[in-house]
C-alpha cells in the first residue's frame, strides 16, 4: 500500500498537484468526456501551426525533388529528420509499455499521452518512402548486413535491394502494432464515447469499439492482448533501429565497424521517448486543461526514468568509443576525426552536452526533479541533444563523397583528407520545421479522435483510491494494483 499526504482537499496543496482531486468514477467520466468533446481555441491553433510547418516542409521537400536523388549529398538533412522522428515520436509509446507491466500507479495519466505517439509511426512511414529511392543498392561496393559481392558465385544472388525490402517490413511492421496498441487501450474509452458522444464521434466509435461491453472475459483479454502487442512492439522497435542505423547510417562511412552502435540508436530512442512524453504533458496540462490529470507524481517519476537513461547514453557512447579509441587502427582514428573530432564536433559537443552533461548535472538535485519545470526544461535539453546526435551522424553519413559510385572506395576515409561539413540550405531548414510540424499534426489529430488521458484506466484508479484520516491530517491510500 502507498499513502501520500491530501491534506484536507484544501487548495494549497491542489495547487502543488500531488493528486487527481476527483472521489467517483462519475465525475472522472464526466470531466474527461466534456474536455474531450470540447474543440478549444488552443487545439486549432496548434493544429493551425503545425500544418502551416507542414505546408513548409512540403515546399522543401519540392525543392529537393527538383534537385533529383542522384546526389545522396542534398537528402542528408531529409534523413536526418527521418531517423530523429524514428527516435523520438516512435519510441514514446515504450513510455505506457514498460510502466504497465511494472503496475505502476502514476503512469495511469501517461499512458494513453505516450500510446498517441503511435499515429506518428504512420507519418514516419510516409517520411521512410523517398528513403527508398535515396538509398542505393548494394552494386555500390559498400559493406553491408546481407554479405552481397557480385564476384562471388553464392553471394551474388543476394538481392541488392535487401536493405529496402527489410527495413520497409519492420517499419510497416511496428507501424501496424503501434496503431493495434492505441486500438486496444482506447477500446474501453471508445465504447463509453460510443453512449455520450453524439453525431460523427459517435459513429467512428461505435465502429471501432466493436462488441465491448466490459465483461470480465473481456477485461481479461484486453490486459493479455495489451502485454502481447508491447512486448512485439518493443522488440519490433529494437530490430526497426538495427536496420536503420546499419542499413542507413553505418554502411554509408568507410570503415565505421560497430557491433554496438544498433543497440546503441535503440537505447539513445528510449531518453528521446521519455523526453518527448515529459513534454507532450507539460502541454497537456499548460494548454489542453488537464493539471488535475498531470500531477508531480508523474513528472516526479518521469524525470527519474529520463535521468537513468541519460546516464545509460553515457554508457552506450563510452563503450563503443574505447574501441576506436584504443584500437587505433588507421580507419579508426579517420571515423572519429570525422565524426567527433572534425567537421562536425560542434554538433557532437552539442548532443554530448545537451544529452549527458546537462541532464547529470541538473537532474541529480531532487528538488529539480520534483517539479514542472526542471523535467520538461530537461526534455527540451535531450530532445535538442539528440536533434544534433543525429545531425552529425546522419548528416555526416550522407554527405560523403561517393555514396552511391562504386567507383569510390568504401572501407577507408583517408585520414589525412576529411570531408568538410555540409551546412544546410534554405529547403533543409524547411524540410526540418516540416517534418516537426508532421508529427506533431498527427499527434493532435490522433487526440482529437481519442481521448489523450485514458478514461477507463482513471476509473480503474478510483477502485484502488481511498482518502482516510491518519491522526490530524488525511492521506491518500493507494492500493497495490493486480
């Protein structure tokens, strides 16, 4: 059992937001349904911005069509955005995943905010098609996943467009779990819209909650099906950054040899996940009207999760650093200077800092953690972190020379001849805010279709609440969850 101080109700420490104020099922569905039902000025707004982030995206995006995908050099900062979506949006929803199975208590709120990020993942499979044609195929001469040589007998039938077939399956394939874990979560809600709301809500849930009634054995099955489908999703999102970074980033830098980094691109998704959440409910509760919903339990307990993964980037970096590092073999010391060191060592600067430093040195203090502010500043510090961890990398892959030209050889950078950085243009800028301005339309429109607090998961609360007196004061019993 787990007691928090309630103080009377009185409006002190309502104000400090220590707990959902709400005592029965009846007012939590009522607030919930009318905040849900309510198209506010700020929602438009925010959809307003976004498109209009959109619409420059597009332009961008035009711009770098004309230009034509011969010169891989000119879509570095496109792929760039693509991997950061990749990152950040699709590794949110790990976010209600993991916190579920622990039955934790203070991810009720968060979950569905985390599980919304999911129709993101439809708008980064849009993003993953011109990768498609960027990409080359393997006739380049780079090193790869899939052993393809054309002068060997047995490895010359390997397909040359393996990188693409693959990674077009996984995307697809933790695309569709995403959307069928935001279906299943929002199941419950869907059938009580399905009896309140009226006109074309009422309609899109009634087609979607299907046969639920909420009996037992569908009680049952939904918490079975939500495990199964996140656990597929995580290990789906592992083997989706694998490609990725092998497939998209590595094979594209003579002599980048890392077995780590996959796994590396996949825990570094996990801090941007977190961050991404933390700030998606600081905006929630500053704009949407849920401060009763978004209390400091949760950015109490989500600042601890974002604080153990910046100190896992650490860890990850640090590993597969000693290797180039003590290695010191020729093509080692080139990958560093050209990636570290060199031409883009304010960006890595940049994403250490912001990434590591920062975070360590802020977020150690308990006090910074237990408040509104000190996480969600933090979430913008790791979210512009790994926006410039994946400029330097992406970016750098991208803009060397011969991408693509089997002329060119691709197991060495010459050391004593490192690419200069690759500054962006106007359409880069462009294709930048647009690619943000995407997600962040889909997240709202996904909202605005289902509820972003989960109403069933706060009714569930009410059974496991109770305030009761304790000597002069009263407190919040918590009841340990099934």
């Amino acid at each position: 059992m787990a007691s928090h101080n309630a103080s009377g109700h009185n409006e002190e420490h309502h104000a400090e937001g220590m707990y959902v104020p709400f005592t029965s099922q009846r007012e939590v569905v009522n607030d919930l349904v009318t905040k849900h039902d309510k198209i506010s000025d700020k929602w438009l707004s925010g959809v307003a911005a976004a498109g209009f982030l959109l619409v420059l995206g597009v332009i961008g995006f035009v711009m770098r069509v004309n230009d034509g995908v011969s010169d891989r050099m000119v879509w570095a900062y496109y792929a760039m955005m693509f991997s950061f979506i990749l990152t950040t949006a699709s590794a949110a929803p790990m976010v209600a995943i993991a916190p579920r199975l622990a039955n934790a208590h203070w991810r009720r709120p968060v979950s569905r905010v985390a599980e919304l990020w999911s129709a993101a993942g439809i708008f980064s499979l849009l993003l993953f098609i011109p990768m498609l044609w960027i990409l080359p195929p393997l006739t380049d001469g780079r090193r790869s996943l899939w052993f393809y040589n054309s002068d060997d007998p047995f490895f010359s039938k390997v397909p040359v467009y393996s990188p693409h077939i693959w990674t077009t399956a996984a995307l697809l394939s933790l695309a569709a779990l995403g959307i069928m874990l935001l279906w299943l979560s929002a199941m419950p809600d869907l059938a009580l819209m399905r009896e309140h709301s009226t006109g074309w809500k009422q309609k899109w849930s009634a087609r979607l909650s299907g046969r639920w009634i909420g009996t037992t054995e569908q009680w049952n099955m939904l918490h079975h099906r939500m495990g199964i489908v996140g656990a597929l999703y995580f290990m789906m999102l592992v083997f989706v950054h694998y490609l990725v970074s092998t497939d998209f980033l590595m094979t594209l830098v003579p002599g980048w040899i890392d077995s780590l980094y996959p796994l590396t691109h996949a825990a570094n998704s996990l801090q941007a996940g977190v961050a991404t959440v933390i700030l998606t409910m600081f905006f929630l509760r500053k704009f949407g009207g849920y401060e009763d919903y978004f209390t400091l339990d949760q950015f109490w307990a989500m600042s601890k999760l974002l604080f153990a993964l910046s100190l896992l980037w650490f860890w990850f970096w640090f590993s597969s650093f000693n290797v180039f590092w003590y290695g010191k073999k020729p093509s080692e010391q080139a990958v560093l200077k050209y990636l570290m060191v060199g031409s883009y060592q304010p960006a890595f600067m940049a994403g250490f800092i912001l990434s590591f430093v920062t975070p360590l040195l802020v977020m150690m203090w308990n006090r910074v953690r237990k408040s509104f502010w000190g996480p969600t500043i933090m979430s913008v510090a790791v979210l512009a972190g790994t926006f410039f961890d994946r400029l330097r990398l992406y970016v750098a892959a991208w803009s060397y020379p011969g991408v693509g030209d089997y002329r060119v050889d691709k197991h060495e950078i010459p050391f004593d001849s490192i690419p200069a950085a690759n500054m962006p243009g106007v359409p880069d800028v462009l294709i930048v805010l647009g690619v943000i301005g995407g997600a962040v339309l889909f997240y709202l429109l996904a909202a605005r279709l289902i509820p972003p607090v989960s109403i069933w998961e706060q009714k569930e609360l009410m059974l496991y609440k109770l305030h009761k007196a304790y000597h002069r004061t009263e407190v919040l019993v918590l009841g340990k969850p099934r």
